[in-house]
C-alpha cells in the first residue's frame, strides 16, 4: 500500500448503474480536478460483489459507493470507510410547471414516504400520492424497468395533465433529460417558507478502501464536512428502528458562523443569534460547527417532531450519540396512547401519528 501511495496513483472503482447518482457524482468530482499531484484512473461497475472483488485481490485501491448502499450492504471484513467526497444534491426536487403554485387540490406524486409527508405539510390540499398507488387507482401500467423509465413516465403523466407535478432526484431528472420547471426542496426555507430535511444518507457517495489505506492519503482525498455527515448519520441511523427510516429527514452539516447569523436574523431566531455573540455584538468563536438535524413526520403532515444540534466540530459524534438517546425518548413520549387518568383526563390517542 505504501507503494501505491507513493506512486500518487490510485485505481477507484465506481459502483453504481446509470439510475444511481454515486457515478454522476464520481464524474462531476473529478470535473473538479480535486486531487493535486494525483492521477486517479477510474473504472465503473454495476455490480457491488465486483467491487468486493477488485478491492480484495488489490486490482483497485478504492471504491465509491452510495452511502446508503453501504450502510444497507453485507460488508465483508478487512474493509473500511476510508472517506467521502462532497455531499451533491442532497435534497429531492419537485417537477411542476406551476412550482408551488400548482393548483388547489392538485396530484402529486413521490415515490419516497418522507417527502410525501412533507409536501402535506407545506400544501395539506395538495393529493400526494405513492406513484404506484397512484397507478393503481386509474388502472394504469407504470415503467418499472429502471429508475429512469419510471421518472419518464411520471413525465408522461405530467405533461398530459394526469397530474399536477411529481417529487423525484435531481440526478435522475438530468439524465432523463426533461424538459420542465423544477423546485428544489430546500433544507433552508426562505421568507417563511417550507423546510425540507433530506432522506438519510441521501447525497453521500463515501470510499471504500481496504485495511492499511493510508491516512494522510484520505485527507488528501477526502471531503471532512461529508465524512463528518457520514459518521453521525451513520450513528443516529444505527440507533432507530429501520421501520422508521423511510420516513425520518436527517442532516449533518458544517455551518459558517455569518451563515448561522444571517439565518438568525431572517427567522427572527434570538436565541440563536445572542448565543453567537458576546454582550458588545462579537462573534464569541469564529470556528465552524456542525449542525445535526433530525425529523419525523406524521401521516397527515400536521405533526411534526424535530430535534436540531448545534456542536464544535471535535464534539459531533458524542453529541449525534446524544442526541439520538434524546430523540427516542421524545419519539417515544408523543407516540405512546394516552389512557383515561383521574388526574389527566380521558383517554386520548398519540399526538404524533406514524
């Protein structure tokens, strides 16, 4: 290993089909030329088990891989998360011609149960559908081939004016090549507007390499600010039921101190700035943080529970085992059903249902 490090060439192999984003992001990393005085020579595979293969016998040094199918894959011994390149497009887009001013009770479909729930929470007119719940409803046969046959035909349904738009990746609506308005679901809502937390993970594309890998070479590589994200997501994840996932909104960041203040100042958020400052209106440390936010919500979209962290850097991974303690005790609290008390009154149902 040392040799290959010493050779500044290293051999990666992407896994990933063309409805994955971990090969978009490989290619628009490299576009980047972030590796000085370091070829990279870059294989792509379809197949994980091939990957495996070519990690173990040596043909590559690394392979990149979604975060979440590394985190759901049977990992074999002997490997480790060497690093992450930057977090892309982490948030889902909505395809409507109209935006959100798509018309009252309008259709909208997504495939993913977070974000249904969370479209009801910001338009509770909207008709969020599962796509194929929908289809199923008017008697019609979805592409199911492969992810992007399956976003044309939402299109299809779109532009015939089936429906009012759909939720979908932006990786996948690039490589579909459609033509229409998109909306980024935004984590950061402006002017009062909604606040989309992204579905675990999503974004990640993180670097397998084998045991020995060296360090110095990593950090070379590697982005810290999706590292950190990988590790505490990867922390909280490991703590909550896997039922829950598909519908919990996570994200891990480093935020800028002017950025946490001119967030503060547009949210009228006081706490958060005087926090910042010291009593003559100084930033206390001008040192990043990381910012940990953690989400579920209901059914409906009417109830939500959210959880957010702002921790030094050193700190995050204490805190994301912390917080995730917190956030089961809470979970717990606002799903448990209420039995009729002499002192608390009759009986009432769960405040959060999920």
């Amino acid at each position: 290993m040392e040799a290959e490090a010493d050779s500044n060439q290293i051999r990666l192999a992407c896994i990933g089909t063309d409805d994955d984003y971990t090969p978009v992001h490989i290619r628009k990393w490299m576009e980047t030329r972030p590796l000085e005085n370091i070829d990279m020579d870059i294989q792509f595979e379809s197949e994980l088990s091939n990957g495996f293969s070519l990690l173990d016998s040596g043909d590559v040094d690394l392979i990149a891989i979604s975060a979440q199918k590394w985190f759901q894959s049977e990992k074999p011994t002997g490997l480790k998360v060497a690093t992450a390149i930057p977090r892309r497009d982490e948030n889902h887009i909505l395809v409507a011609s109209e935006g959100w001013k798509v018309p009252y009770k309008s259709i909208i479909l997504s495939e993913n149960k977070l974000q249904r729930r969370q479209m009801r929470r910001h338009r509770p007119d909207l008709r969020v559908l599962d796509p194929l719940a929908f289809a199923d409803m008017t008697k019609l046969t979805p592409s199911t081939n492969s992810r992007l046959d399956f976003i044309s035909w939402m299109e299809d349904l779109r532009a015939s004016k089936m429906i009012a738009g759909y939720v979908t990746e932006r990786h996948l609506f690039n490589l579909a090549k459609i033509d229409a308005r998109r909306h980024v679901l935004q984590t950061d809502s402006r002017d009062g507007g909604a606040r989309f937390i992204p579905s675990p993970l999503q974004g990640l594309t993180l670097l397998i390499s084998r045991e020995g890998f060296p360090k110095t070479l990593s950090d070379q590589i590697g982005d810290s600010e999706s590292l950190t994200a990988w590790t505490c997501e990867r922390i909280i994840l490991n703590e909550i039921s896997p039922e829950l996932h598909n519908r919990l909104g996570i994200l891990v960041r480093h935020r800028q101190i002017p950025s946490l203040l001119n967030q503060a100042d547009e949210e009228k958020d006081l706490l958060r700035s005087t926090s910042l400052l010291d009593g003559e209106g100084e930033i206390i440390d001008k040192t990043s943080l990381v910012e940990i936010l953690l989400e579920v919500v209901g059914k409906t979209g009417e109830k939500t529970l959210l959880l957010e962290k702002l921790v030094a850097i050193e700190d995050a991974t204490t805190h994301a085992r912390l917080m995730v303690v917190e956030w089961n005790r809470m979970l717990k609290s606002v799903t448990m059903e209420h039995p009729e008390d002499i002192r608390l009154g009759p009986a009432r149902p769960p405040f959060l249902d999920l």
